[in-house]
C-alpha cells in the first residue's frame, strides 16, 4: 500500500469516481425528497390560504417544511457528510429567505397579471417557482453545506 501526503497547506481530493458515485445517490434521494417536500407545501398552502391569504400562507408553509427538507438531507442525502452545525444553520436560513422571496415575488406578479388568480393557479405558480429554486438549492448543498473536505492524506492501492 502506498500513502501520497499532500504538501504542508494543501490536501487531496477524493476519487473522482466516489464523488461521482454519490452524485447519483444524492441527486435520487434530493428529488425525492424535494418532491414530497413540494407536495406538503403546496398541501399545506391550500389548507391555510383562505384565512390567512396567499403570501402569508405562503410564508408558513415554507417555514414548516424548509426545517424538514434541511434536516431529511442532513440525515438521509448527504448522511455521513460532515457539516458544521454552523453551516447548516445558515443554509437553512438561506434557503428560506430564497424561497421565501421568489415566492413572494411570483405572487406579487402573478396578483399583477390577474385580478384574482385561483388558489390552484396560485400553488402551481409556486411549486414552478420551488422546483426551480431546487435546482440551484441542490448545487449549493452539495458543493458548500455538504461538500466532502478534502483530506490531508489519502492512501492509494499500490
């Protein structure tokens, strides 16, 4: 067995092949659970949009299942993946406040267009909006909240 240490400030990465096997477990178990994340948003919208309106219901929706779509990928997609609790605590909040914002921005346009778009029309818009924020959500976690560090030594087969 051979062991290659990187220089004093520098490290190695993994395999390429490792990373891009979990690229394929994270990328199934992320649409998955964006899915199912989505579908109880968009549940959760419909069932309180009447009394508390569109971009308040909105707004607790998000909230409810933003902490367990972050703490399902902390668990399940990205399990054995160090983060800082740090990390994920700014990630959460940060996706929040993104899809907080595009919500409501598509909302606003939507209430601009329409006189009096329909709840369904309304949730669709949304859940649009949400599957393409995923998009972006899925890159961030994998390459910065999640992202494998580099380690200082890495021992080879030789």
């Amino acid at each position: 067995m051979t062991t290659a240490t990187a220089a004093p400030g520098t490290a190695l990465r993994e395999p390429l092949p490792v990373r891009r096997r979990e690229l394929g477990r994270h990328a199934v178990y992320y649409v998955l659970a964006g899915g199912a994340t989505t579908l109880l948003q968009a549940l959760v919208f419909l069932m309180i949009r009447g009394p508390l309106g569109a971009h308040a219901a909105n707004l607790v929706a998000l909230a409810l299942t933003t902490v367990a779509n972050t703490e399902f990928h902390r668990l399940v997609t990205f399990a054995g993946t160090p983060a800082a609790p740090a990390r994920r605590h700014v990630q959460a909040v940060l996706a929040f406040a993104f899809y907080a914002g595009s919500g409501s921005l598509v909302l606003v346009l939507l209430h601009g267009l329409t006189d009096t778009p329909s709840p369904l029309l309304e949730t669709t818009a949304l859940v649009i909006t949400s599957a393409g924020g995923g998009l972006v959500r899925f890159v961030l976690l994998r390459s910065w909240v999640f992202a494998r560090r580099p380690a200082s030594t890495v021992k080879m087969a030789g």
